[in-house]
C-alpha cells in the first residue's frame, strides 16, 4: 500500500494548530460511460488547482475567483502581475504533482447517430 498525499487536520479539528496546504487539487468526472457529452452532469474531465483566490485548470486558464466568481474572464497567461505569474507558477506546480492518468479514462468511442 502507498501512503497518500493527504494531511490530517485533525489537531485544527480539536482548535491546535496544524499543518496547512497552500493548494487544493481536484479531478472530477462525474459520468465516464456518457453516450454524449454535453451539459453540466455529462462532461469531460475536470482538473484543476487552486488557492483560496486563484484557480488554475489543466488547460492553462487562470481564474481570480473573488473578483470573477463565474470565471468568465480568464487571467492572460502573459499576465505582466508579478503577483499572478507566481501564483500561476504554484498552481502550475501543484497540477504536475498529479498524474495525468484519469484523464479521457473509460470514455465511450463516438458513434455516428
């Protein structure tokens, strides 16, 4: 057996202090055997990184989720914000910790219909 990447946060749990992750890590895909993809509960693969402003999906769009809660404006990944290069950088990093492997797992092969 492998040890995961998780930490306890238990010792915060009973009000210690404790060890924070400056990231989250996230993949979803809700419905891999979908005959279609295309709407909010069948769609391809999710994966992503995130602080608590900044999310960073694997197809390199960046998202300030304060200030674009919808993410319907991308940062530019030529942003000149030193800030927002450093932040994309450690989301970047946290992406590539993960394994790729999930990703187009179990999908149907298209048919002609």
């Amino acid at each position: 057996m492998q040890d995961g990447d998780g930490w306890s946060f238990w010792s915060q749990c009973q009000g210690k202090p404790g060890k924070k992750r400056e990231w989250i890590y996230c993949y979803y895909f809700p419905r891999p055997s979908s005959k279609k993809y295309n709407n909010k509960y069948s769609h391809y693969e999710v994966r992503f990184a995130r602080d608590k402003r900044y999310k960073l999906y694997d197809d390199g769009k960046l998202y300030d989720t304060i200030e674009d809660g919808l993410e319907k404006k991308p940062i530019a990944a030529d942003s000149a914000n030193k800030s927002v290069q450093s932040v994309r950088k450690k989301l970047q990093e946290a992406l590539k910790s993960y394994p790729k492997a999930g990703l187009k797992a179990n999908r149907r092969k298209k048919t002609k219909e």
